[in-house]
C-alpha cells in the first residue's frame, strides 16, 4: 500500500466513523485540537494526522485508534514511509494486546 493509498483509506474510514456517531468535522476538529479545514483535508486523504492527532480523533468519534487504520500485513506496512510504519505497527500492537492478542499485525 502506497502512502497516499493509505491517508486516504484512513480518511475514509475516519469520516466513516463520524458520520456513524454523528457528529459534524468542526467537532471533531475542536476534539483533537484541529481546524475544520484540516479534518476536511485528513478525510479526503491530502492530510494524514499525527498519531496523537488521531487517538483523539478516534475519542471524538467514540471508536479506538486502531479502527482507523486499514488493516495491513508488516509486509505491507513496509512500504509505508517509515514515519508512517512505526505509528502503524504501534497502533496496532497496543490494540492487539488490549484485545488479547500477540501483537502481531
């Protein structure tokens, strides 16, 4: 997956997630410490949100982190900038220990 494939699927799935709890891209702005406009740019993909940025996305849309990333491999999230990788793998590790998991992706 190629890094503009990415920010669009985690746009993708963050406006998904906001519009299933129903709250407006200014709130969630406000939630996260962002302007409207920069939730509009992370939604459409021409914006990818810092991590901590995205763990309080993920709060304002009452959902975890890791359901706002697309699902990948290592081998996948290799291809990934490497800024991008390391926030990945780490998300996904923490949530795979709190679901009981290995912490594997």
């Amino acid at each position: 997956m190629e890094e503009r494939e990415f920010n669009e699927t985690v746009g993708r799935l963050i406006r998904d997630a906001r519009k299933r709890a129903g709250v407006t891209q200014e709130y969630v702005g406000r939630q996260a410490g962002l302007t409207r406009g920069s939730i509009t740019n992370i939604e459409s993909g021409a914006q990818s949100p810092p991590i901590y940025r995205l763990a309080l996305i993920a709060a304002a849309v009452n959902t975890e982190p890791a359901d706002l990333l697309p699902p990948l491999s290592l081998d996948a999230a290799s291809g990934l900038a490497a800024r991008h990788a390391a926030d990945v793998a780490a998300v996904w590790a923490q949530a795979s220990k709190r679901r009981g998991g290995g912490g594997e992706g």
